[in-house]
C-alpha cells in the first residue's frame, strides 16, 4: 500500500499529489462524455435518440458541478508545481530546463492529439501557457492577481461577442420572407442539421479508421487553432496564476489562515448559484438552442466557474488543514504522482472502448452508462497506479519529462 514514506516522496507534498489525483480522476467523470458521445450532445442530451430524463439530470449536475472544476484544480496546481520545481533548481538553470520541458510537454501534447485522437487535450496547452507566464512568474501577489482577473474578463467577454453574434443570427432567421436566412443560422443553432451530423459523426468513429482520424483531426485543429486563443488560454491561465499566487503566500506549503477557506467556500456557493442562472436557460427550454440563446441574457461561464471551483479548492484546503484527509490522500496520492501517465492511459483506454480503434461503442451508452465506465475506469487506475508506484517509483511519462 502506499505511504507519505513510499520511496522517492520524501520531498513531495502528499496533500498537493492527492489533489492531482482527484482532479485527474474528476477530468475523466466530465471527458468521458465527449469520448462516448457525439460533440453536438455534450450540450443536448435529447439528441441521442434512446436519451432518457436521466441523461438530462445527469447533464445537468454535470453542468453545475463538474465542468471545468478539476480542470481548474489541475491548473492551479500546474502553477504551484512548476513554482515549487524551480525553487529546487541550481541557480542559474531554471529557464533552460523550464522552457526544454514545456517543449517535452508540447510534444506529447500533439502527439496526445495527433496520435492518440483525444482532441481535447490539455497538455500542448499547458506547455504554452506555461512558457507565456514565465516572464511573469516573479511578479508580485496583486499584479498577478489582476492579471488573473483581467483573464476571467476577456473570457467572458469573448463568450458575450459569441452570444451576439448569435442573437443577431436569430434575429435575421425570424424575419418574415427571409428565405436565406436558414442557411445562414449558425450550425450549432440547427437542431436538425445537429441531429444529422451525430449520426453521421458516430458512423464515421465506429465504422472506418479513415473517416475517425479525419473526425479526431478536424476538432484538435479548430481546438487549438480556434478554441485555445480565444477561450482556453485565458481559462488555463487564471488558474495557474493562482496556483503560483497561493505558492508565493505559503497557503499550500503551510498554515492557512481559516478566513481563506471560509471565504472561498462562499465563492463556491456563489458560483454554483452562477453556474444554475448559466445553465436554466437550457434545462427550462428542453435545450431547444434557439430559446435557449433568445432567454440567455449574459455568458459567465469564466466568471461562474471560478468561483465554483474556488469553493472546490476551499473544501480541499480545509480537509487538508483539519487533518481529517490522511486516508485520502494515501488514496488518491499515487494517481496524482502518476498524473501525466494516467491522464494519458485514459485517452488509449477510451479509444480502444469508443472508436472503431477497438469496441466500437461509441454514441451507444447512456451518460449514466458512460458515468459508471468513467468510476470502473478510475477505481483500476488508483489500483495500477499503488501497484506501480511501490515497483517503479515513477511512470514512464513523467521519467521522459523529468529527463
């Protein structure tokens, strides 16, 4: 079994690795959805046609408490972390080694999406944003701080240009004797056309290798062509700019003062209130996308999930602080000293069950179904990676980013 005194943690912080394990273990409970489903249902359960009530309850506490949590969590602690590995470096060292494992990280990143199909990856997102706050790394607590806020504004304010752009669209469509107008509603508003297109996308993953790279390929490159500078390397970086901010105050290395826990607990409380006017939107028009658009007044989804994942962070804080966690830290502590290794083991274990790489079984499990395969998925890895852990000491991942 593992301990805080297994080889090679001595100079680890087992709350910081735990952490790593439960947000590696959260990320699956939301990315196994975009694994077994066809994108356009990860906001529609309805488009599925065997979909149930269940797969919209099930949508809908994804949406409110899940999405983008761990993500969050795993950021702020890619910034602690790469703080605390540098204050371990010989002086003068750090940017070469920093800057030759960003580049490491990138290429498994690409690769990850590339090769593997997991468009959504993380990684070759992380090694950007992490090679873009070098240079800010030292600066003080309330510059970061504002530069963190100033990313959580243009966040949103990208969503709300969306949001408009959208309305305008509506707006057009819904003009009487408009007979151009069909064709130009954006496609993620065509509730026909979406339906079309998830079936065809889960003939193309289940049927023909060709037609699944093609598929994989098309979404990585609009992910981080399109996706990444317009959405995703503000959300990133919030919260690795936190994560270096809660480092250089001594919160995750030391005493943390009850007053910062109590105050994110009540960020998390206003954030899930947040995240439910985001979503109700949805839930109150049967996710129909044209209501749905037409009764969303603003888009928050930065703003909402920050503070929900503050609360998230609070909860970790206090558990860790009132040593009540011990047994699940050694729990979760291997996954999270093998967090690189299992991040990627989860995209080879969901290709092999999904694509027409292996089983085939994509777009035919109910997100209930696909809920349970995400926990069976975890429970394995937390065992391997306790196995792994008391043999080899590292996972092959991280030795080749360590060297």
């Amino acid at each position: 079994m593992y301990t805080a005194n297994t080889p090679a943690s001595a100079c680890r912080l087992l709350h910081l690795d735990a952490w790593r394990g439960i947000a590696i273990a959260g990320i699956l409970l939301v990315n196994v959805y975009a694994f077994g489903l066809p994108y356009a249902a990860l906001n529609n359960p309805y488009l599925i046609a065997t979909a149930k009530t269940a797969d919209a309850y099930n949508w809908l506490l994804t949406s409110l408490l899940l999405d983008g949590s761990f993500r969050a969590i795993l950021s702020f602690l890619f910034g602690a972390g790469l703080m605390l590995w540098q204050e371990r470096l010989p002086p003068g060292q750090g940017g070469q080694l920093f800057f030759r494992r960003m580049s490491i990280l990138l290429l498994l990143g690409l690769c990850h999406a590339y090769l593997l199909l997991w468009f959504w990856d993380i990684l070759f997102m992380y090694a950007l944003c992490g090679m873009l706050l070098f240079t800010v790394r030292k600066w003080s607590v309330s510059r970061l701080a504002c530069l963190s806020l100033l990313c959580v504004f243009i966040a949103d304010l990208n969503s709300n240009r969306k949001l408009l752009d959208d309305k305008m669209a509506i707006q057009q469509y819904e003009l009487p004797n408009n007979t151009t107008a069909y064709k130009q509603l954006p496609k993620e508003l065509n509730t026909q056309l979406l339906r079309v297109q998830s079936e065809r996308e889960i003939i193309d993953k289940t049927t023909s290798f060709c037609r699944l790279y093609h598929q994989q390929l098309q979404r990585a490159w609009q992910v981080e062509s399109v996706d990444f500078p317009g959405f995703y390397v503000w959300d990133i970086l919030i919260w690795i700019i936190l994560g270096i901010i809660f480092y250089k105050l001594k919160w995750l290395t030391g005493h943390v003062p009850p007053k910062l826990y109590k105050g994110l607990f009540l960020a998390g409380i206003a954030g899930l209130y947040l995240c439910w006017q985001r979503v109700q939107p949805a839930w109150q028009n049967n996710f129909d996308p044209i209501a749905t658009i037409k009764d969303t007044r603003w888009q928050y989804y930065e703003l909402a999930r920050t503070l929900r994942s503050l609360g998230l962070l609070g909860l970790l804080i206090w558990i860790w602080q009132s040593g009540r966690g011990k047994g699940l830290w050694l729990l979760f502590a291997p996954l999270g000293r093998l967090s690189l290794s299992n991040y990627l083991v989860q995209s080879v274990v969901c290709a092999v069950l999904f694509y027409y790489t292996g089983f085939g079984l994509f777009g035919q499990l109910s997100r209930m179904q696909l809920l349970l395969t995400a926990l069976i998925i975890i429970v394995l890895q937390l065992m391997i990676s306790h196995w792994w852990i008391k043999k080899h000491g590292a996972g092959i991942a991280e030795r080749l980013l360590r060297k």
